[in-house]
C-alpha cells in the first residue's frame, strides 16, 4: 500500500493528487458574519479626531465670518470645510490633523489605499448634510453596522481604521 503523502507518480504516470484546498467563503456568508472585515477605529477615537478637526477649522470660519458678512462667511466657511476634508481625507495618508493626532485613517474598503478626492468630497458631502441633519443618526450609524461605517463612509466606500493596524505607507 502506498503512503497518499508520498510523491510517487500514481499507477496511472501522472503527478499524485495535490491536496484539496477549502473552498472560498461565499460573500453571503461574510455578509452574515458579526464582525467587521478587518480593524476599525472606535466611534470614541473618531469622535475624538472630529472635535480636533473642528477646532482646526473653527479658526479660519470665524476670521471668515469676522470680515465678511455673515452669510458669506458661512458659505466661505462651507468651502473650506469641503476643500479640508477632501485635501486631507482624499490624499494618500487619509488622514485630517484630528485623525493623525488620534492615530486613525480613512481608506478604500475593498482595496485598502486612499479614496481620492473626488470620494474624499462626496464623504465630506453626505456628512455635512446627511449625517449631520437626521438627528445625527448617520454617526451614530456605526455603533451597529457590521464593518463599522457611517453614512458618509458608506456612500464613500470607505472605512476609518486605526493606523497601528493599516500603516500609512510613505
């Protein structure tokens, strides 16, 4: 009897058998699983790097508002927070100051890198309206989603990972 190990020819001259491999895991199936796909940055560490970011922009909006009317200091301020979030979270490190100094990131969840910037803009979008003016609820969205996404990151396709787990490559 021959050891199904060995790598002797089969009786037939042909290379043995290679070991059956498992079958990949259907999507529908890591759809019902209950855990995100990989880390993810705590609603704690992104709330964090929000109150950063927003003391970071409070500066120019009020200088803003301050020399111009009110209502054209609040458009300007519209501007810069799109222009901040979109230069910062669309660029290759994904991360805003409040995020760097929380040590978390924004990357595309399927293949991991940066979102770009017209992503980058689309996220920032759909926060300052969406998320932001329905009672908060899409922030708040992340506390029971599966792989831990907001709205803003859902219509993004992103995800925000803590940079320990996904480093930013320079």
């Amino acid at each position: 009897m021959s050891d199904p190990s060995s790598t002797q020819p089969t009786s037939q001259g042909g290379p043995p058998p290679q070991p059956q491999q498992a079958p990949p895991v259907p999507e529908a199936e890591l759809r019902g699983a209950s855990g995100p796909s990989g880390p993810r940055a705590s609603f704690w560490r992104r709330f964090g790097a929000s109150l950063v970011d927003a003391l970071v922009l409070a500066i120019p909006i009020i200088i803003l508002t301050v020399i111009t009317d009110s209502s054209l200091g609040s458009l300007l301020g519209i501007v810069v927070g799109l222009a901040y979030f979109t230069y910062f979270e669309g660029g290759p490190t994904g991360q805003t100051v409040g995020k760097k100094a929380l040590g978390i990131r924004v990357i595309d969840i399927n293949a991991g890198g940066s979102i770009g910037f017209g992503r980058a803009a689309l996220r920032y979008v759909v926060e300052a309206t969406f998320s932001t003016y329905i009672l908060l609820l899409g922030f708040l969205w992340m506390l029971w989603d599966r792989e831990k996404q907001t709205w803003h990151d859902k219509a993004a396709s992103s995800v925000v990972v803590p940079v320990e787990a996904y480093p930013v490559q320079t």
